[in-house]
C-alpha cells in the first residue's frame, strides 16, 4: 500500500525586515529577517505513488503529481511546492514518483510565506516518508540547499523557532526561545502585494533599516510587550504606496484596544498584531469584518518546531 504523510505549512510573520539600499551582482538585496511562525496553516499530503496510481499519463517529466485545492494562478511546474519535491528527489538520487496535495488556507500575495512554507513542508514529508526525522532534515545540508535554492523563506519553516535570518533572508543566523501561544490578529486587505513589485517600489525611495538589536534581546528574554513595541519593517512604506489599503488595515489594528504592537508582515498586503490575550483578538477580529466586510481578517497565536506534523 502506498504511504503518506499530512503535515500543518503554518504562515509566518515578520516581527522584523530590514531590507538595504541596493542590490548585489544575483540581483538580491541584503535582507535581515526575524521571523516567527502562526498558527493559521495549509494543508500538505505528500504520497508515494505506485504504478496503480500512476497510469500510463505520468512520466518521469511530469512528476510530482501536483493538486491544490484552488488556483493561486500559478502553473504547477513553477510552484515552489512542486519545485521542491523535483529538487530534492534530484538531491537524493530518488525518482519523483509522489503525489502532492495542498488545501490552501494562507492567502497568496499576503507576506504571510505561505508557498514558501508549503515547499517545506513537501521537503519535510518527503523526508519523512525516506526515514529522516525533522531534526535530520533540518539538518542535512542537501535538505536546506535545495530549501534555499526555492526560496529565501524556505529554511525558516524546516524548523520554524523564532529565527533571525540573514544575507538574501535565507541563511539562519541565531535562532531564540520558543515564543508559541502569543495571541495574533491577521488582517488583509482584497489586494494582494507582488513581491517583485513592492521591493521596485523600495528602490524607489529606499530607506535604512533600524536595528534589529531590542527585538533580539526582547525575544531572548520572552519580553512579549517589548517585542510588540519593536516590531519594524522597512519594506512597508512600499507596500502602502502599492496597495493604500494596506496603510488603513495598519492604522485600524494600531488604534484598536487590546494591541500592543502591530506592523505589516513581508512585502504585504496582510497586517498582523500581537494582541494581549485571546479574547481581545477574537473581539477584534469580529470588529474588524464590521469594519471592512470584504477583507480578511482571523485571530491565530505563535507557534514554534513541532507544529508541522499532524
């Protein structure tokens, strides 16, 4: 019979982004990330195939046998989940000859990572399924370069612990002590920000980004209010000017009461708060679909390593 594994992709956010001016000869911007992952998941299965499931329609070309449960407009041979699953079976000399599901619960164009954590999340299955617990995967060093190769963002949810991540915000530098259980409120607009776009918006009127020194050692000691209070992203001001409602979806959760700190995660459009307790971020959740009934808005909590597997 064959197997499968179900893993939780859960989204991410970015309590700091420090993007810098200009760009190296790859094209890329120094990037530093500190990022913390949500609660708010999709779905991945990832299967083995056999010939019964595999009929006379899928060649070696055509595989992994990708799904999703909608189309986030993207072919499948350019999805990063997709991607992932050809480069590391090509990584460990394994055919392709699995199926690959995603339920999508994590809007695209959001900053919320959610095709980045969708990749790593069909390299953790596909790791799972050939005997490499999470911590080998983690940390084997074919695992995080085919991760890096897909994805600045992929290495964070191999094992997603408050993480500081540096060079394009693709290599790990410091990682921090558990921070799962802080409530959140996510809130997004009906437009979505491309990231190619929001980062030529930024070299249009690029800025310096401040440093991210009081948020690492408010993340050290578990000071949840001073890492509210030093939430940063410089990328923002980009996003606004892109998408204006990404402005008003900030201004809205700054002014609400119950937040402590509230900042747009990546290249946007989503706005996130940390809020102080779980009844504050269902009372404004509830207020914000008053507020703007078309847009999304749901209240989650941090999570750390370990949240993948079901």
């Amino acid at each position: 019979m064959a197997r499968s594994v179900v893993l939780r992709a859960p989204a991410k956010a970015n309590l700091h982004l420090g993007i810098y001016p200009g760009r190296d000869e790859r094209g890329y911007h120094r990037a530093d990330s500190i990022m913390v992952a949500l609660s708010v998941a999709d779905e991945v299965r990832v299967s083995e195939l056999d010939n019964a499931d595999d009929g006379d329609a899928a060649a070696d070309d055509l595989l992994p046998r990708l799904t999703l449960s909608e189309d986030v407009g993207v072919p499948a041979s350019r999805n990063t989940a997709w991607v992932a699953a050809r480069c590391l079976c090509e990584a460990f000399g394994r055919s392709p000859r699995y199926a690959v599901r995603l339920t999508k619960r994590i809007p695209p164009r959001s900053g919320l990572g959610g095709s980045s954590s969708d990749a790593a999340g069909t390299i953790l299955g596909l790791c799972r399924l050939w005997g490499m617990s999470p911590a080998q995967a983690a940390g084997d060093a074919r695992v995080v370069r085919v991760a890096r190769s897909v994805g600045a963002d992929v290495p964070f949810f191999l094992r997603p612990d408050p993480t500081l991540l540096v060079g394009r915000g693709d290599v790990p530098a410091r990682s921090f002590p558990s921070l799962a259980g802080v409530p959140v409120v996510l809130l997004r607009p009906p437009c979505g920000v491309r990231t190619p776009e929001a980062y030529r918006a930024y070299d249009e009127e690029p800025s310096t980004p401040q440093d991210p020194g009081p948020l690492e050692e408010a993340l050290e000691r578990g000071d949840v209010v001073r890492v509210a209070t030093s939430l940063h992203n410089n990328l923002a001001p980009a996003a606004e000017r892109l998408v204006p409602a990404c402005g008003e979806a900030l201004s809205w959760l700054r002014g609400q009461r119950g937040v402590m700190g509230a900042q747009l995660t990546g290249s946007g459009s989503c706005a996130f708060a940390i809020v102080d307790g779980t009844p504050a971020a269902r009372r404004i959740v509830r207020a914000a679909r008053v507020w703007r009934p078309g847009w999304w808005a749901i209240s989650c909590e941090t999570v750390g390593s370990g949240t993948q597997f079901c």
